[in-house]
C-alpha cells in the first residue's frame, strides 16, 4: 500500500488521500452513504456479502 500511495502522489499530487480502518460491513456502510469514495478489502472464500444489505459475492468461473 506504501508503494502504490507513493506513486499516486506522484503521478497525482492533487489528489488527497486519507487512511482509515475499518470492518469489511463497516466500510460497506461508508460507500453507501458516500463518506467514502473507494474501499480495498481483503476476503477468503467462501465470499460473503459486506452487510445484510448486499448479496454474497461470488468466485468467477
């Protein structure tokens, strides 16, 4: 994540960016109130929804 936040910057420097940590129905929550703009989430499968709100996820063939 250093890295690629780096490159942003460099190849960006208008663009602010600011960090924060939260659980994946959390940060669901956040995109769909439009507090946050983009989420990088990490999951194993099985793939689960971000919240109640959503349908699971699922590998593509």
């Amino acid at each position: 994540m250093p890295g690629a936040l780096t490159a942003l910057r460099r190849t960006h420097p208008r663009i602010s960016v600011t960090t924060r940590e939260a659980t994946t129905s959390g940060l669901g929550r956040a995109l769909r109130a439009g507090t946050i703009d983009v989420a990088i989430l990490a999951s194993r499968p099985p793939y689960r929804s971000l919240d109640d709100q959503t349908r699971a996820l699922s590998p593509r063939p």
